[in-house]
C-alpha cells in the first residue's frame, strides 16, 4: 500500500470521483421523536443525573472514612 504522497495529483481526483467523494453530502435534517421516544430519553436523563449523584456521594464518602 502506498503513502498519499505517493499518488499523482490525477490519480487522486480520480479515485475521488470515482468513490464518489467530489459531491456534496445530502442534507441531514433534525427528526421529529414521538411523544414516547421523548419519555424515554428524559428517563435517560433523569437516570444519568441520579447516577452520577450516587456516584460523587460514594467519591466523597470514600475520602472522608
């Protein structure tokens, strides 16, 4: 396998046109979540918050014994 720089400038823009890399990538637009995917991730957050909660309690009630 060859380094890049090993490559002609041609050689490149042609691998380049051939993969498919030249063209602009398709727009990416935000996904409206049903009313129970929204349920779910706030549960995952409210989840993550408890954790890490639980998690500086036992940090600082292993320092202070």
């Amino acid at each position: 396998m060859r380094d890049l720089d090993q490559y002609s400038e041609a050689e490149l823009e042609a691998l380049l046109a051939e993969e498919g890399w030249d063209e602009p990538l398709a727009p990416v637009h935000r996904q409206q979540l049903k009313p129970w995917q929204q349920v779910v991730f706030w549960g995952l957050r409210i989840y993550v918050v408890i954790m890490c909660v639980i998690v500086l309690w036992a940090f600082t009630a292993g320092v202070h014994a």
